[in-house]
C-alpha cells in the first residue's frame, strides 16, 4: 500500500453500491475551437490542439471538457464510491499544493483550460492529482521486442483499469498535442480535462503507459508530496524524449511523486521502468517479451511479503503465459491476451502501439473494452504540424 494515508484509506474500503447507468450513451460533438479541433477518426473521438500552453488548455476546456460535465464530478462521485466523501476537502487541499510543483507550462495550461471549460478549478485540480493521492489505477501490459513479434517491429499492449462508475468508460478521448517550440508532437489516449498522460505515443516513435504499483520494500520510499505528479512526468517523456535511453536519462532527473511501472517500446525495442521517488530501475526483455502489472518484480524494490492487490499476481501470470510460446506474436495474439487479463467492470480502454508505424490500435466505449474490436488509427497524419 502506499504510504501516503489517503491512499491507504482508499484502498481499504470496500466497493459498493450499484453504478450509475446514463440513458444514452456519450458522444462527443465535433467542433472546432481556435487552435482545436474535435472530430471522430475511424470511429474515436480525436481532438487536436497546437499553440501555446494558454492556447491548448483553452481549447481542450471548449472542445472536451466543457461538453463532457459528468466526467468534471467523476472525481467527487469516485470519492462518494468508496465512502469517502467527506474527504473531498482534503483532497483539494493537497491536490492545490501538488499543482504549486507543476512545471509551468503545465500549470499554465490547467488554468486556461478551466477558463476554457467553465469548470470548477477545484474538480479540476483534484482530477489530475487524484492519480498520485490514492492507489485505484489496476492496469496489464504485454511488449513484445521486434525478435519475437509477428510484424517485425515492437510492440506494445495494454489494458487500462479503473473504475468506470458506470460511466467513465463512455468519456475516452484521443488528444493529438502540437505544442508550441521544438517538443515532440505526441497523442495520449485519456480522459477530458487530463494535463498529464496515462497512455501515448510521440512524433518519434516513442510509445509509453503507466501501471500503478501498490507496494514496495519497507525501508524505500513510496511518496514525495513535493514531486511532479507522475502523469506530468510521462507527458514530460513523450514531449522530450525519442528513446527509452533518453527516457530514463529524463525520467531521473525529474523529482517524482510515487511509486509506478512505466511501459516503454520505440523503433527498436521494448523496456519496463520500475520507479519510485529514488530510483529507476530497468527491466528488460526476457524470451523477447515484457509483462507488467501492478508489483514490482526486480529484487531491490519487490516487497518480501508481496501481496495479491487487484489480482496483481494472478494478471501478470495469465500475460506470462502467453508470452512463453516459442511463436511470433501480433496483435491478434496480444488482444486475446489482454482480454484474458481484463477486469469486466474496469477494463476501460485497451490499446497496442506500433512505434515503428506510428499506429495505435484502440477499443474504447464499453466495459471490457478487450472484449471490443480493435480499431487502427493512423497517427502519422495527426502528428504533423500544421
């Protein structure tokens, strides 16, 4: 568990209740917005943005966030989930101290999106500090280095878990981002209202996806409240970095929040980052395949008596085997395994990057989203600048 004591009290409460059900399905209106664009690219919502901090979150509070009022509460409603409501005060609390440690870019780009959307700044802040104040993201990959995959070429699956709340799932959103200078131009698969990147890939290939880790050895440290909110941090990645040796290089020189497992692929290859607000330590390939969940596996950060937590262990096993064949594996052979792995309630978005073609294959709108078909987007055209 994390040692941070909302984490700890999210984590023990119990699930309960029914979820909330809408009458009709979300969908997002397609609209265009001074430096954004919102419209739907083989059937997924994309939304484009350029420009200067001010000029995206501006665009993205008009075009995503604006439209989409339900998700503005699914921080508050998340907290009412597990009982702990009453903490919403002290989550805002720390998520505004949390926000005083954004690079200013990012901060800059928070507040014009909540001028943008017209949004509580408050539900705002705690929906992109709440990932860091609490342990609740369950996620599974597979990376596949291009020896033992079928195209050739990496590749890299995973499935997104968390609690849908009966609604969450409907609000998935592509953000095509074109900022400003010389960052990589660079996609993340999220949520609206999202400064940081759960999941993405860059103009060079890069390709990334966060999976939370609930536990660590006793004596490391799990939580620096002073850090940079760890999904600024794998934004930061995706804007900076072409590859995972640059990536590491960064990601260590970045003060960080908590403890995390980074999946990584670029043009060549394929890599796990175990992090924590001290150290990063690589895994790599082994049979030319990558599994992670939600554990640490090498020996200095695996706690001695590890627990199962969100069926964890159990995950990692079903992703293992698969994984040991003596076969090549494409995307059919990731998908199955990811359905195998999925949660049904949770499983909100399944996706596999292709660094090398700048593809992503997405199922969204649905719970489990890697019961779903994948569909191809051709991010090479949507990474372009203008």
């Amino acid at each position: 568990m994390s040692g941070c004591p909302l984490a700890v009290a999210i984590c023990t409460v119990l699930l309960s209740g029914p979820p909330v059900t809408p009458a009709h399905p979300f969908r997002y209106p397609e609209a265009k917005y001074a430096h954004g664009e919102l419209k739907y690219v083989n059937g997924l919502p994309v939304l484009t943005v350029e420009g200067t901090p001010d000029q995206i979150g501006e665009a993205v509070g008009a075009l995503a966030v604006r439209p989409a009022p339900q998700m503005a509460s699914y921080p508050e409603d998340l907290l009412t989930h597990f009982h702990l409501q009453f903490l919403w005060a002290t989550f805002v609390h720390a998520g505004k101290k949390m926000v005083q440690h954004f690079p200013p870019d990012y901060r800059a780009e928070l507040e014009a999106m909540a001028r943008g959307s017209g949004v509580d700044r408050d539900r705002l802040v705690v929906g992109n500090t709440l990932f860091d104040l609490k342990k609740v993201l369950a996620c599974s990959a597979l990376l596949v280095e291009p020896g033992r995959s079928a195209t050739g070429q990496p590749l890299l699956g995973r499935n997104l878990d968390y609690p849908s709340l009966g609604y969450a799932h409907e609000y998935s959103l592509v953000t095509v981002y074109r900022p400003a200078g010389a960052k990589h131009t660079f996609a993340s698969v999220g949520f609206p209202g999202l400064v940081g990147c759960l999941s993405g890939m860059n103009d060079a290939g890069l390709s990334l996806a966060v999976l939370e880790v609930f536990q660590i050895k006793a004596w490391r440290k799990r939580i620096d409240s002073s850090g940079i909110p760890y999904a600024l941090c794998y934004r930061r990645i995706l804007e900076e970095c072409a590859t995972i040796g640059e990536a590491k290089e960064l990601l260590e020189k970045m003060r960080r929040t908590t403890i995390t497992n980074l999946a990584l692929a670029d043009r060549n290859g394929v890599a796990v980052f175990e992090v924590t607000p001290r150290c990063v330590r690589v895994r790599r390939p082994q049979g030319g395949t990558c599994v992670c969940t939600n554990h640490f596996c090498t020996e200095q950060l695996a706690p001695f008596v590890p627990l199962d937590v969100f069926d964890t262990f159990d995950r990692y096993q079903i992703l293992d085997q698969a994984a040991r064949g003596h076969g090549k594996l494409g995307l059919a052979d990731l998908h199955r395994s990811l359905d195998a792995a999925r949660q049904e309630t949770e499983t909100m978005q399944t996706m596999i990057f292709e660094p090398a073609a700048l593809r992503v294959h997405l199922a969204v709108g649905s719970c489990p989203s890697s019961a779903g078909r994948l569909k191809p987007l051709e991010l090479a055209p949507l990474l372009g600048r203008r």
